[in-house]
C-alpha cells in the first residue's frame, strides 16, 4: 500500500535541503501516517491516515460503501479531498 492518506491524499514531497554554504541535498517529508479500522459496509477494513485527520475526528464512526472504499483507493485526492 502506498505511504498515502486513505483520507485526504497526502503523500511524501521531495525537496532540497539548503546547508549554510548552500550544498543541496535531496531530503523525503513524509506524513505522519497511523493504521485505523474504518466500517466498509458490514466488513472492518485497515487504512493509512495521516494524523491531522484523526485529530479533526474524521475517522470517528466513518462507515463508508464498497464503490466510496474502491474510489478512494484508486484516487490520487483521497476520499475527502
């Protein structure tokens, strides 16, 4: 599974690092992804969440169809977003 929010579609950005005599440097900022259960019709179903969702309690009682759960995975913005 990719390093996504099932939510929102966040994902990794790659940008250069400045030192103090201007060397760039490659570095990775990646989302604080947590693990969640989520109600996919009567089944439970693991996702990836950044954490900014699950303090705005979006992931508070989320049951969600089986066509909504197939979309979302497939989509680049998440299901929210």
């Amino acid at each position: 599974m990719a390093r996504r929010c099932f939510l929102s579609g966040k994902k990794a950005v790659t940008l250069k690092r400045v030192s103090h005599s201007h060397i760039r440097t490659n570095h990775k900022f990646k989302p604080n992804l947590q693990t969640v259960t989520i109600l996919v019709g009567n089944n439970k179903k693991k996702v990836k969440v950044c954490t900014k969702m699950i303090k705005a309690g979006k992931t508070i009682g989320l049951k969600i169809t089986s066509k909504e759960y197939k979309r979302a995975k497939r989509s680049e913005s998440g299901l929210i977003g």
